[in-house]
C-alpha cells in the first residue's frame, strides 16, 4: 500500500512537470487533470490505510490535509489556465 501512495505522489509531481513542457494550453491542461487525479488517488489511499489501522488518525489527517491543499492549488491552476 505505501508502494501505491508513493507511485500516486510521484505521479503528481511528474504529470505537473509534464504538463509545463507541452507546448499548448489544452495539453498541458491535460497533463494537470492527471495529476489532480492521482492527488484523489492518493487521498482514497489514505482512506483505505486508516481504515485497515495502517495509519493513525493524526497521521491521516495531516497527509490528507497536504494532499487536499495539492488537489485545491491544481483546480485553481486549471481554471486559471482555461480563461
């Protein structure tokens, strides 16, 4: 399970870096969509390891706030980049 979150959080990181490096807006838009949807990934992630006593709460709620504050910053980026 920790190996998914990771691949999860790695991909939000790499899909953003892809992203800026495409050379029109509705591509790079794309790639941002991605790496929003690998934050959900991971806060489903999250979900399922407090569910199974993998984590803690407060550990949870920390990561989940994190990944929460990543997902939010890509929405606005996106709407940002559509106007």
């Amino acid at each position: 399970m920790s190996n998914q979150i990771q691949r999860a959080a790695v991909s939000i990181a790499s899909n953003i870096s892809e992203g800026e490096e495409r050379t029109s807006v509705k591509e790079n838009i794309h790639f941002l969509n991605i790496a929003k949807g690998s934050s959900a990934e991971v806060i489903t992630q999250l979900n399922i390891a407090l569910k199974i006593g993998y984590l803690d709460e407060k550990t949870f709620e920390k990561l989940e706030d994190q990944t929460e504050k990543i997902r939010a910053s890509l929405r606005n980026l996106i709407k940002s980049k559509k106007v």
